[in-house]
C-alpha cells in the first residue's frame, strides 16, 4: 500500500540492552537491590520477551527478576523455547508448568516441563539464584501479596509505581517505535477515507485501517469505526451500518510494532458539515491544540486537562465533560501519568502522551482528535501530521 514511510532501522536487541541499562541505573538509586517485574510490559522492557500466549490468556503469568548484573526469565515452559530463539540465555530461564519439546540435538528445552508447579515456585528458585541478603522491589505487591512469599524471608516493597516511573521516560529508540506505531494508524484511517463513499459500511472502513497496519508491520489491536448515531458510542465495534450523507464518522484506532502501541483519534463528515458538526469540531481541536501549546517540561498533566476543558466550553461545548483528556502510551496503551483532574505529575522530556478531546451526544454523533506525541525540551513532537481541519468526504 502506498503512504506507509519504511519502518525506523532501531536495533531491538540494543534497545533492550539499553532499557535494562536504565532499569540498572535506577535500581542504583532504588531502596531496593533487586526489582521483581510482573506485567507483561516491565517484562519486556527487561528481557526483550514478548510472548504470544501472554496477549492471549489473562492467566498466563512470567515474572523477571533484575538484579544490578544479572537478569532471570520466570516463564511457562511453553515460553521457554520462542524466549531462547528471541536471543535469551536458556541458563537464565526459569520455567514451569508442564509443555514438551523434542528435539534431535542435546538442549535443556527439552527437560523444561515439570521443574516447578507455578510460578511462585518458579520465582523463588530465581531469586535464591539472584543472591542471598538482597532487597526486593517487587511490582504488583500491592495487589497479590503472595508475591512476598516467593522472596524466602527477603525484605520486600511494592515497586509498582517505580517501574512506571522508569519506563516513563522513553528512550530514543522507544520514541522512533512509538512514531512508526502512530504512523501506521494515522494511514490507515487515510486509507479508510480513501475508499469511502456514500454507503460504504463501517466495517470496510475498519478494514482498510486495519489492512493498511498489516501492511506496515503493525499488528491491529483495535479499529473503531463507527457512522452516524453510532459515533457517538465510543469503543464500538464496526458493524455493516452504511455511512449516510451529512453523518459524521469517528475513528479510534491502535496497532502494535514492535511491542509499543499506537492509539490516534479522527472524525470525517460525509458532504459539507453543518453549523453544529462545524462549530463542534473547531471547539474540540482548539481544546486540543491549547494542551499542545502548553505542553512543556513542569507543566503538571492535570493543568493540560484543565486548559482542554476551559477551551472547549469557551468555544461553545457546554458542559464539556470529561474523566480525562489524554494519556501516556508506550508498552502499554495506557501509562501514567493520566491527563485528568488531580494528577500534579510533572512532565518531563522523553514522556510520551495521546493528548484527546473527544465528546460524545448519544442520538447525534461522537467526534474526536486525538494525537500522539513526544515532550521535548522546548515543548512536543507531534507524531501525527494529519490536516487539522474537519476531513469532508465528497458525496
């Protein structure tokens, strides 16, 4: 498909090398030695793992343990083998579980299935290899206080917020992976007005975004494209509604490259929009706009929140209600800090954000613009160049 830019040349095994580095220099100044990592997302970002069966089933579970020179994988068996092909040590693998695989020269891959029965079994063997008389940071202590059991005696402390704050601040590379990702999304709704029409269906419109992702590299995870009425319902799925002349179409969509997510906001009216439609969407991109020209290191996230709110309702939304206007995104599509009332974190060059205004009117439409981007020292980098002004597609 014509429109997609080449992928960005980021070696990935250096940035994992690099983002455990970071992991490292953090620990350094931790209140712990050693930081147990239980989201799929820490683990990444430590390993360079990212397992298929972890996006598949909420009770798959992995764990890895980062010391100051050293670094365990705590796996199912099954994950053992695509880990090692990923360029991990099969001497720093953990497994457990019972899985099987065969193979015609000698390898421990082999011998994986039964060597603990879960993973609390699995993760205390790793941190007994990790080094006696050792502090834990352990991620998701808070939640599932059993985690401490698996320390054998070990001082440990809940380092959730810890690891968010390390990942926070992304890494050149991270930065170029987040571009790509919104760069796939962003020319797959561009795609997907290319082909509209009147009577086109929504799930045409999903189509050619999510087969314009595909085609970049890019792993969709989610395509709304809703018509009519049905914008207004936020995360819906398409459905074979046909859009209808003088109707507005919104689209939320996100994919995946390389781990890292992309999450972008666009509306369209087919035919010229009305004075509501018109006036509805310059006060929504001014919200917009006015949280990008405020954006700079200091600013506290909830201040960009409230400037997007005060300008939408000074240009004519009245109430503009919203929980939030925006996000950070990495390995996650949703990381802190939340643009939302109360949050006094302060921005800091490297945070990556989808900064949103969307409004929602059940029985009219919904409209959105949300944008991708990168703090910088002077202010942003904005990842999405779509036009700014309102899309109208030709009837």
């Amino acid at each position: 498909m014509t429109g997609i830019p080449p992928a960005p040349a980021v070696d990935l095994t250096k940035l994992t090398a690099d983002r455990t580095a970071r992991l490292r220099d953090a620990l350094a100044e931790a209140p712990f030695d050693a930081v147990v990592l239980t989201t799929p997302e820490s683990i990444l970002y430590a390993t360079g793992y990212r397992s298929v069966a972890g996006a598949l089933f909420r009770a798959h579970r992995m764990a890895a343990v980062v010391t100051a020179g050293d670094c365990w994988l705590v796996c199912p068996a099954a994950d053992t083998a695509p880990a090692v092909d990923g360029g991990l040590p099969a001497d720093r693998m953990v497994p457990f579980g019972r899985f099987y695989f065969e193979s015609a020269e000698p390898t421990p891959l082999t011998s994986a299935a039964d060597r603990h029965p879960d993973l609390y079994a699995a993760l205390e063997t790793a941190i007994k290899a990790a080094g006696t008389g050792l502090r834990y940071g352990v991620e998701g202590l808070a939640a599932e206080p059993a985690l401490a059991a698996a320390a054998a005696g070990a001082t440990v402390v809940d380092a959730t917020g810890w690891s968010g704050q390390v990942r926070g601040v992304k890494l050149p590379g991270e930065v170029e992976l987040l571009r790509y990702a919104a760069v796939l999304a962003e020319a797959g709704v561009r795609a997907a007005l290319e082909i509209a029409e009147e009577g086109v269906t929504e799930q045409a419109l999903a189509e050619a975004v999510a087969a314009t992702m595909v085609a970049g590299g890019g792993e969709p995870r989610f395509v709304v494209a809703t018509t009519g009425p049905r914008s207004a319902l936020a995360d819906a799925h398409p459905t074979g509604r046909s859009w209808k002349p003088g109707e507005l179409a919104r689209f939320d969509v996100g994919c995946l490259y390389a781990g890292y997510w992309s999450d972008i906001g666009r509306t369209a009216v087919l035919g010229d929009p009305d004075a509501r439609q018109a006036g509805h969407y310059a006060a929504i991109l001014a919200g917009l706009d006015e949280q990008l020209a405020m954006t700079r290191p200091g600013v506290a996230a909830a201040e960009v929140f409230d400037v997007a709110v005060r300008t939408v309702e000074r240009e004519g939304i009245v109430p503009y209600r919203r929980q939030h206007c925006g996000h950070g995104i990495g390995l996650a599509v949703y990381e802190p800090p939340i643009v939302s009332p109360g949050v006094v974190t302060a921005l800091e060059p490297g945070m990556t954000f989808c900064f949103e205004t969307p409004y929602y009117n059940l029985g009219w439409g919904g409209m959105m613009v949300e944008d991708t981007l990168v703090v910088t020292g002077e202010g942003v980098d904005l990842f999405t160049r779509s036009p700014r002004e309102l899309p109208v597609v030709a009837v």
